[in-house]
C-alpha cells in the first residue's frame, strides 16, 4: 500500500523466530502478488456500513440495483449480521462463524431468509475480497441448512384423487378440486 511517504510499512510477529521468518515470506509473496490485506481493526460491522453506503448505493444511483434490494440488504446487515457479527474483525472472521450464524437464523427465520441472509454477506465478503481487504469469502461455499431442508410437495395417490373427487361430487367448489387435481395445481 502506499502512502504520502512511501510505501506502507508492514509488521509481522511470531512466537519464535522461525514462525516470524515464515509470516514474513508469505507477506512478501502476497505483496509480489499484489495482495495487501489492510483490514487491520476494521470490524465486520464497520466493513458492511461502508459496503452499503460505498458500494451499494452507488449502484441504486446509477439505477444498477433496485432500491427495494438495497433497503432489504440494508435491513439484513442492521438486523441480523451486525448483531452476531458486527464486532468480529473482519480479518479474523471464520466459516464456523459464519456456519453459527445461518444456524442461529434458521432457528428464528423462515429458510428463504437465511437464504437472503446469506446471499447479503456473501455479496459483501465478495466485495471485500476484491478489495484485498480479506484473503477469501468465508461465506462462499457455506450454504445455509435452512435451504437443503425444503420439503417437496408429495402427489395425492390415485385412491386419494378418487376419494376427494366423489366427496367433492355436488359441491358448489367441485369445478375447482377438478382443475386443481388434472392440472397439478395445490
């Protein structure tokens, strides 16, 4: 990174010498990379304020976005990341905290959104991965449980369809369970 100065000076510390040695060959790799990861204390709260007002809004000025996604992405950062990890460093934000937080969601919301809840923080931790501020998307990759437990819609058995149809038979609504039953409506 560079500054007015010069370039920005880099730290890096271990336990011993060795482990020193070998954090510094691999910041020095990541620089000859172009990688600088400078999140620094940047907090994953912190980070998304910036992505929405940054990033996001921007786009719903160039008419990119739909304002209703940025007031749904806005309101999923406020009221459901923040809280849980809002004051994680970003640098140091893990898949298993990810992992938690769609576990804790799922059991308070509905699986759609988690579904949201995840795609909002993955579209920011892709962003900050494009902003070399963190290595990788610890969002990619993780799916939600609340999306692989969609359960899908059994067909009535032939015995069942006879049995609706001849209860329905005179029924001022016996047109309608017709329909729904030779078209597949539900």
């Amino acid at each position: 990174m560079q500054t007015a100065d010069g370039p920005k000076r880099r730290y890096v510390s271990g336990k011993t010498k060795k482990e020193t040695r070998d954090a510094l060959t691999e910041a020095r790799a990541d620089a000859a990379r172009g990688i600088v990861f400078d999140a620094g204390r940047l907090t994953l709260g912190e980070y998304l304020d910036h992505w929405l007002t940054d990033y996001l809004e921007p786009l719903v000025n160039q008419g990119k976005m739909e304002h209703s996604t940025y007031i749904r992405d806005a309101g999923i950062v406020r009221n459901h990341i923040k809280p849980h990890l809002g004051r994680k460093k970003l640098k140091d934000l893990n898949r298993a905290e990810v992992r938690r937080l769609y576990n804790q969601k799922a059991k308070e919301l509905s699986p759609r959104s988690v579904d949201y809840v995840h795609a909002t923080l993955q579209k920011a931790l892709k962003q900050a991965f494009r902003d070399d501020l963190v290595p990788r998307n610890m969002a990619e990759g993780e799916r939600p449980r609340s999306s692989r437990r969609k359960k899908e819609a059994k067909a009535l058995s032939p015995t069942q369809v006879r049995a609706l149809l001849s209860a329905a038979s005179g029924t001022r609504n016996e047109s309608l369970y017709i329909t729904a039953v030779h078209t597949g409506l539900r």
